[in-house]
C-alpha cells in the first residue's frame, strides 16, 4: 500500500482540495491550527489568503457551469458526427447498389459483408477519431478560459499560490488530523 507521504501534488488552482463544505476541512485550516507557515514570511495577510479563497470557489463554480455547457455541445457535435458517418454509410450503399444492379443478384449479396465490414470500420475507427478530435477541442477551449493570462487564472497571485505549495508539502512532511 502506498505511503500518503508519497502522493503530493503542487497546488492547482482548479483541482486541489479547498475544503469548501461543512464537513471538509481544508488544508489552510490545518495551518491556522498548527502554524506550520507564517503569512508574513510570503508578505500576504490572512485577509489576502480569505479573498484568493473566495476567488477560487467563484472560479471553479464558473468553471464548472462553462464545462457543463461544453459537455452538452460536445454531445451535439457527437450526434452530427454520428449523423454524418449514417449519411456516409448510406451514400456507399446506395453508390455500390447502384453498380451491382446491372450485374445480378450474386455479387449484390457479395456486397453485403462489405457493408457489415464498413459498419465495423466506422464504429471501432471512424467515431472513436471524431470523438477524440471534438473532446480535444472541448478540453482546450476550456483551458483557454481556465488559464487566459499567460496560463494563469483570472486573479492569480503568486506569493498566495507560493505559499499554498509550501504548505501542502509541508502537510506532507507533517500530516495533521
């Protein structure tokens, strides 16, 4: 079983835990508790660390409502993308029948193992690539709004964003209750 000591991750504006609810308690509190760091050594006051706090909740909310509505036009570009790989599988069908009909029914029912093959193709190679290009393109846009300044978020203070990485790697080193 893995040591906790050995899972640290530097501070993400977006993915490290606040504590925001009730019952969750947030890596900051600890500090307050135990005084592992001291505000003034960053130059930051208690109030400054409050109002980045709240910066980040209003932050992650709008991202999370940004991202439920990228995840509903990403779906709708998967059904055109879906829609589009019918209409192409249908415009084959109708281009081979359209060529086997002169030559009999034998080499149509020939042609019908191709089309269950091209149905296959589409599914496990055609959707999946599509999909992958529309959720990348979904990811990217979404970092684009995440991070617009120069890769930071809209407010971002690096002697705050400095002082929470020490601090998680100090929680690290001394695990507190």
């Amino acid at each position: 079983m893995a040591d906790k000591k050995e899972n640290f991750e530097p501070f993400d504006f977006y993915r490290t835990g606040m504590g925001f609810s009730w019952s969750e308690r947030s890596f900051l509190w600890r500090n307050n508790n135990v005084k592992l760091l001291k505000l003034s050594d960053y130059g930051i006051t208690n109030q400054e660390v409050y109002r980045y706090e709240q910066l980040i909740k209003q932050r992650r909310e709008e991202a999370k409502e940004r991202h439920t509505i990228y995840q509903h036009r990403s779906n709708f570009f998967k059904v055109l993308a879906v829609l589009f790989l019918i209409f192409i599988f249908f415009f084959i069908v109708a281009h081979f029948n359209g060529l086997m009909r002169d030559t009999g029914w034998l080499f149509d029912a020939l042609c019908y193992p191709v089309y269950i093959g091209l149905i296959w193709v589409m599914y496990r190679y055609a959707y999946p690539y599509i999909a992958f290009v529309i959720e990348n393109t979904q990811e990217r846009i979404e970092e684009q709004y995440k991070y617009p300044n120069n890769g930071h978020p809209d407010g971002y203070d690096p002697r705050i964003e400095k002082y929470f990485n020490d601090l998680l790697w100090k929680l690290k080193d001394h695990p507190v209750i």
